[in-house]
C-alpha cells in the first residue's frame, strides 16, 4: 500500500505546493514511485509546475527523476450509487488506481475548505500542514488572546482534522501523522517569531502535531516555476556553483525530509 502525503490547509499563500514539488521531486530522486494529485481543481497550482517541468525536461531533451501526475477521473452519468458523493468517488477512485504501482501519493489541497480537501485528510498517513510564520496563518488552527500569550480554543481547521482523525479511527485505520511546517521564517529573532513559536509548542501538545522547519522565503522558489524544476534540479540543468541562498534551501529540504520520517526514506543528497 502507497503511503499517502496530504499537504493541506484551509489558507492560501503558505507554500503548500512548493512543499508538495519538492518533496513529490526529493522522493522519486532518492529512487521512489511517486504519484500527485492536485486538488485545486481551478487554480491547479501543483499541476501547472508539474506539466510546466514535463514541457521543459522534454524540449531540453533532459530525463530528471520526476513524480507522475493523475488529474481526478470524471465519472460517467448514472455511475453513483444512492446517495455517493461525487467527490468522494472521484478522489477513492484515483487514489486507488494509483497505490499498487506507487510508493508514495502526495496530494496537493486546495487554500478552502472543500469536500475534497476534507476526504484527503481522512486518507492522510502523513499531514503536513505549511504555516506562515504569523499569527493570522496561526489562527487557522487555534484562536489567541490579544496578547498572543493564551490559546482560547481550536479553529476551523483543527476542527476538521480532528474530524478526519475519528473517520480513519473509526475505520481502524493508523493514525494521521500531523506535521505543521513554519514556513517562510525571517532570520531576524523578533519578538512575534518567539511568541508564534512558543504558542506553536503549546498548542501541539493540546492537539497533538509535530512542528518541523519549512522553507524560509527565498525568490528561488518563484524564479522555478515556469520550468518546473526545483532546488535539486540545478546543477543538472547547468548552474554550476550554487549561491549560499540555495545551499542553504538545499539544506532546509534535507532537513524537512528527515523530519516527516516517513517509511523507508533515506536522505541521500
């Protein structure tokens, strides 16, 4: 059985799917069969990267590890039963052509809150939920005091993770391995860093994640994009001595990767 990675929250701009390219990316370099799927049926965040990478590698005539891409089947008329959900279907039914022939099955959420995103979480071994480091990406999963010193109680996504975690439950399935990544972290020690970072500690005992490190905010994330390639493509692409800022991102990934622990992964690079 693949070991399915949901990359999710109900917020957009937190780096959910440069999270899901590079890890999708890391995990085939290091030898692994990964499948993607992206949610974000409008804007198509993940698979734009991907089909901008598979329209790159082609017309440089490179061949790159890379993950396969599956966009959600549609259904024919009459094919649901009495009262299925679309939705529900579409997103079991792909992933379960999928797991045989995969390793690993990252699945990029919409920035919503949707009935996709919602079955993808009860299907998640490994949550990782991308956080900017502020404390308007931080209400998404508790509410705080004005002084940022008391959590007042769980929000709207918490909520929903926990909803997931009582369906996998219920099906006597594992549970969710919840990681939440600050992402984009300055290097400055402001004071709010340390306030989000000691609420994120409190909080993760209360409702049970883990807190990893992300990426910090670097242009070469967005400078990738149009080809599709990531921060461990460079060199095979020509760049032939790396800037410290992507050294220093190389390492962000290792260290990300090591902190997921995910079954038989290995960092190599």
């Amino acid at each position: 059985m693949a070991h399915i990675i949901v990359i999710g929250n109900e917020k957009g701009g937190a780096g959910k799917s440069t999270v899901s390219m590079h890890l999708a990316t890391a995990l085939a370099r290091l030898g692994h069969r990964v499948q993607t799927l992206d949610l974000d049926l409008r804007q198509r965040s993940l698979g734009r990267y991907l089909d901008n990478r598979y329209a790159y590698l082609s017309k440089a005539e490179l061949d790159l590890p890379s993950p396969l891409h599956t966009v959600l089947p549609e259904l024919g008329a009459g094919t649901l039963g009495p009262g299925e959900n679309a939705s529900d279907r579409r997103l079991q039914e792909a992933v379960a052509g999928l797991e045989d022939d995969s390793d690993f099955i990252i699945i990029d959420c919409p920035g919503s809150h949707t009935r996709l995103a919602q079955v993808a979480h009860s299907l998640a071994d490994t949550l990782v939920t991308p956080l900017n480091d502020s404390f308007i990406d931080f209400d998404l999963l508790a509410h705080i005091d004005a002084e940022g010193d008391k959590i007042t109680g769980p929000s709207v996504y918490s909520e929903m993770v926990w909803s997931a975690r009582q369906v996998r439950a219920q099906a006597g399935l594992p549970p969710i391995d919840w990681v939440v990544l600050r992402n984009r972290l300055g290097a400055q020690q402001m004071v709010n860093k340390m306030k989000i970072e000691k609420a994120l500690e409190r909080l993760s005992k209360r409702i049970g994640f883990r807190v990893a490190p992300g990426f910090s905010e670097r242009v070469v994330f967005r400078e990738l994009f149009p080809r599709g390639l990531t921060l461990l493509d460079l060199k095979d692409v020509g760049v032939k001595q790396l800037n410290i800022s992507n050294v220093a991102a190389r390492q962000e990934l290792r260290e990300l990767i090591k902190a997921l622990k995910l079954p038989g992964v290995t960092v190599t690079f």
